[in-house]
C-alpha cells in the first residue's frame, strides 16, 4: 500500500493525526525533496515521528524502475510531500502509475501554498493562472510567466508567482530577484504592466511562525529585504473593497478598486 501524505508548510507539527498514523504503521517512509521547502528537515521529522525518513529526489520518484513502487507492492510505504498531495504534478505521475500497477493509494491532504496565500486578504477564487518564475538558463529567458501574469490582469484577476527552488545548489529566488526577472521579460516582450507603481504582495515563509507579508509598490518591494525563503509575488488583479480593508492590515494601503481591461 501506498500513502501519499501532505505535511503541511510549517514544522514537524503540521501533519494531520490520520497522516501521522499512517507513518507509524509505515513499513517505509519517503520524504520528497526536490519541489518544496519546509520549516523543517529529514532529522527533526525522524525525531517527532519515530521513524527513519529516506529522502527521495526528483531521479527516484519520477524514475521508470521506482523503488517507491516497488516497496509499495508488498510493504506499507508512506510518501511525505510538503504542503499538499497534488501541488505538484510529479506527484500526481507517481498516484497514477501506482493505480496502474494495482497497487492500494491512501491521500491525505494538508494545506499548501495555494491555499496558505488566503491569508494575504485576496480572495481565493479570484486568482487565474498560478505561474513559475524561473531563473534563466543558458542566457535563455522564458517569458510564459510574465504573460500569465498579463493575461490574469488584464482580466482583473490575481496572480500567484511561485519561485525558483534549486536545492542542489542551495539556490532560491527572492522576491527582489523575480521582479527584477519580470521586468526583463516585459522588455523582451515589449508589453507594459510591471512599473515602479504597480501595487503588489510579497510572501515569504507563509505557514512558517515568522511568516512575513508585505505590500506595496513594485519599487518599494524591490528594495525590501524579505529574508530567508522560501518566497511568492503576488501580482493582484481587481480588488474588492474587503480585500483592500484586509490588505492594509499588511501596513501599504493598496490603490483603487480599477475596472478590468476587456
């Protein structure tokens, strides 16, 4: 049997009590390692849930020979994910090659950054596409994020940037870094959007204790150090008036409701 188990974003404590039952009856448990990061580490997990946690890398869950898989045949193996189950689609590939194979598949779902972003005051079913913000490669700079984020707002509608995360290297992208690569991006596209007034959310360590929110301007956040990661830009889109009364809370008071390009 197989249980895919979010963990939430925050520490050890996170987990649901069905998940954290799952783990003590696991023959096996896995932690994925690569799309996320969390308050937390492989040895303090290993501590609270009185288990050992095998880390599990891009190569060995997406792998064809997968030894998750394998275990999973004749052994209860538990599949921790930070946040929630399907926040990823790699995660979804594996549930799927699971059922394929016969093989019994348990979800348990946790909170993740899709939803943990409610707590900025914008409403969550007014959100378009959720984009990534990558870094460059090969001096090659894709700008599909950047046109996500055009077309969500023209439509009044927000938009969640989600970061780079390169844990090989320990490389994270902050918020000062995606605005920056946004803005590059309207130049290669030749469009106009991200200026210095446009009006703007950071999030950093959203689920953490020390979670941080900020708003304001794009030149404002620019300058602001949001500290370690893992981070998100928020891009907003039409604003109802509750959602302005919730976001001054976040100390910048956000501009006038606008009406939405047609």
């Amino acid at each position: 049997m197989l249980a895919v188990i979010g963990i939430g974003l925050g520490d050890e404590r996170d987990i649901t009590i069905k998940g954290l039952e799952y783990v003590k009856k696991a023959d096996k448990v896995y932690l994925e390692d690569y799309t996320s990061l969390s308050n937390t580490n492989a040895a303090e997990l290993e501590k609270f849930y009185g288990k050992k946690i095998v880390l599990a890398d891009r190569a060995l869950v997406e792998s064809d020979d997968n030894l998750i898989l394998k275990d999973a045949i004749k052994k209860n193996v538990v599949f921790l994910v930070i946040g929630d189950v399907f926040s990823a689609t790699t995660h979804a590939d594996l549930y799927i090659r699971a059922k394929k194979q016969g093989i019994k598949v348990e979800v348990i779902h946790n909170t993740s950054i899709l939803t943990a972003i409610g707590i900025t005051g914008l409403q969550l079913y007014k959100f378009g596409k959720t984009t990534s913000i990558a870094y460059p490669e090969d001096n090659y700079l894709p700008t599909s994020s950047y046109n996500a984020v055009k077309e969500n707002y023209d439509r009044g509608l927000h938009t969640l940037c989600l970061l780079d995360i390169k844990k090989d290297s320990q490389k994270f992208m902050t918020i000062n870094e995606a605005i920056k690569l946004l803005e590059k991006m309207e130049e290669k596209e030749n469009k106009k959007l991200i200026n210095e007034k446009l009006f703007a959310v950071g999030c950093a360590r959203l689920g953490y204790e020390d979670y941080l929110i900020k708003t304001g301007s794009i030149k404002e956040l620019r300058k602001f150090d949001f500290g370690n990661p893992p981070h998100c830009l928020i891009i907003p889109g039409k604003l109802h008036f509750k959602e302005e009364e919730m976001l001054e809370l976040w100390m910048r008071k956000p501009p006038k409701i606008r009406v939405a390009s047609i």
